[in-house]
C-alpha cells in the first residue's frame, strides 16, 4: 500500500498588493513502502525543489516558496499544489492541497475645504475611509502631523463598510507659503499586525494676508569718531 500526504500553509491570512507571502509544503508518506523521485508542483509558482527526493513511511520532506503579490491577484489568492512520489514497482502516489489569503485594501483619503487660506482662519480636514477587501480590520486611528490624534465616527470596518472623521487646523503665520500636512491611519488586519495608509493635503498662505513691516533703530542720536 502506497500513500503520501501534502500539506500546504501560507504565513499570512491577509495581505497588501506588492508584499511577499511564504508558503510551506511538508509531504509525509502515509504509506507502507518507501517513495522515491519525489516532484511537487504549484499552480502559481511552478516546480519546487523538496529536502529529499525519497522518504521511507512515516517520514516527512519538506519545501518553502515565496510569492509576491500582484495588483490582478486581488481580492483573493487561492492557489493549490499537487506532490508525486513512485514506489520501487513503479506505483504513483500524489495529493493536493490549496492556500488562501485575502488581499487588504483600505482607500483613505484626505482633502480641505479651502485651497487658500489666511493666519487666523481655520482649515477643516476630512478624512474618508473605506474598506473595499474582503476581511475586518480594526482599531482604526488617524494621526494628523499639524492636528495630531482624530478617532473616526467607527473604528472597526468590515468588508464593504465605510467611515470618515474631520479635523481643525488653524493658521499661524509660520506656515506661510503653505500648510502642508500628512496624515495615516493605523489598523489592525486580521493576523494581529498594525498597518497603516498615508495621504496629503495642501493649502496656500494668501500672500495678501501677510503684512511685512520694517522698523530700524539706533542706539544713539550723535557719537564720536
């Protein structure tokens, strides 16, 4: 009796669009006779070389390989690998097994209520999220670099949901000729990890509103040489 089992694992539940991801692939011979001239196989990623090309029964030989994930790839990768082992009376044994994980995609963005603005006034923020992949993620911040910390209205998004906050800035004249702000969100996907998207916006001193004065003095009405 000849068998062989394929187990495949991903490192990640979730993922962003240009980060790698590890698969690991552990072929155990769950048979009686030994295999030889192991092969395995992935949809995605072709042939992978395994620690050992034969494994008596009970033995385990094992594979990683690593993916990069593409902008067509989302919103899901699922992908399946299939691994082949012969016995000495040239019998096949093989298995498959699939991964999946789910692409993260958080659209945030950032905008003004004025393109123009003078010292004194004030600049209202606002700031527009949504959740457009297929997993929750939560304890969602904003932190501003001229405001600081803002909570948005939710701080948990499922998939499909959206949220938004606001923000207040007023101008000094030491932000001439602009104000100039970043501002990123902090959440936590599905694994645990804290990730974080980033936008800008900018709006310009109106130079009529700065008045530069001149005053020159001297310590003394007459001197002598």
């Amino acid at each position: 009796c000849i068998n062989l089992t394929l187990e495949k694992t991903v490192d990640k539940r979730v993922a962003e669009i240009g980060e790698t991801v590890t698969y690991r692939y552990d072929v155990i011979n769950t048979g009686k006779l030994p295999l030889k001239n192991l092969t395995l196989s992935d949809d995605r990623l072709g042939d992978i070389k395994l620690q050992d090309s034969s494994i008596l029964p009970g033995q385990i030989t094992s594979a990683t390989a690593s993916y990069t994930i593409r902008e067509d790839d989302w919103p899901t990768v699922v992908n399946t690998a299939i691994a082949r082992g012969w016995s000495d009376f040239g019998q096949e044994a093989n298995d498959t097994d699939s991964a999946s994980f789910d692409i993260l995609r958080i659209e945030f963005n950032k905008t003004a209520n004025r393109s123009m603005a003078c010292p004194g006034e004030g600049i209202r923020y606002r700031y527009d999220i949504r959740n457009l992949g297929n997993v929750t993620v939560k304890n969602l911040t904003i932190n501003d670099s001229k405001i600081g910390s803002i909570t948005p209205d939710q701080t948990v998004l499922q998939a499909g949901e959206a949220t938004s906050a606001e923000g207040m800035y007023p101008v000094n004249y030491t932000d001439y000729p602009a104000v100039v702000n970043e501002a990123k969100l902090y959440f936590e996907d599905p694994d645990g990890r804290i990730r974080n998207v980033t936008d800008n916006a900018s709006v310009t001193i109106d130079e009529n509103c700065i008045n530069l004065t001149l005053e020159k003095t001297v310590d003394k009405r007459v001197a002598e040489i």
